[in-house]
C-alpha cells in the first residue's frame, strides 16, 4: 500500500508539472533603460556652450537593441551635437547612441531663455525625456 501510495504521489505530481508546461519558450527581450544626467546651469550668454554629460543605463544589454536620440528646441535658439567635435543635430532626427557615457554639447546662439527636450528611445518603443529649461 504504501509503494502504492508514492507511485499515485509521484504521477500526480508529475501531471500537474506537464499540465503546467508549454513548449512556447518565453523570451524577454525588452528591459527598461535609465538615462541620467549632470546638473547644467539654468541660464546662457549668446556664444556660451555647456557640456551636458549623461549615461545610458539599460536593465540588461540584449543584441539587437538599438538606442537613438532626437531632440526639440520650444524656447531660445541653438545648436545642439552629441560630443565635442560633433555635427550640429537636426531638431526631431533621430541619431544613434550607445548605451554608457555619452556627452552633448549645447551651444547658445540667442540671448532668449533656453529651452529643449532630449529624447533617448530604443527600437521596442520605450523611451525617456530630458527636459532642458
């Protein structure tokens, strides 16, 4: 009765493990990302430039994820580039990044209040906004 009894325990433990199972393999491929940034001064000379140092850090490195950044100016007027040497960006262009330490480059070109949005998205259609007033 008793080896009866385990062998009754084990097939029922057994069905419910392969009523459980599926032979879908599930997949994660989609991690959030965070972006951070130094503090900048709050206001600008016309001629004045700022170094805007930032990270991107996402959850997990997946192959395949792609990052790319594009930007909009509400306020002011001025050049924005992605490091020192950089071409001027096109506002709402998207350019590609890569995760880790990266460095833009704003340069005033008004005496206007100064104001722009940066937004860092990945090709899963997550994305971030850094807001620049």
């Amino acid at each position: 009765i008793r080896n009866a009894a385990w062998a009754i325990g084990v097939l029922l433990l057994a069905g419910f493990c392969l009523v459980g199972c599926d032979r879908r393999l599930d997949v994660r491929t989609v991690y959030p990302f965070q972006v951070t940034t130094m503090p900048i001064p709050k206001t600008l000379a016309p001629g004045e430039e700022v170094e805007i140092r930032c990270t991107l850090v996402p959850e997990r490195i997946v192959k395949g994820t792609r990052y790319t950044l594009r930007y909009f100016q509400y306020d002011g007027s001025g050049a924005l580039r992605i490091g020192r040497h950089g071409k001027p960006l096109m506002p709402n262009d998207r350019y590609a990044i890569a995760p880790g330490h990266f460095t833009l480059y704003y340069h005033s070109l008004s005496a206007e209040r100064q104001s722009l949005e940066v937004v860092i998205e990945d090709n899963h259609g997550q994305s971030q906004t850094l807001a620049f007033d």
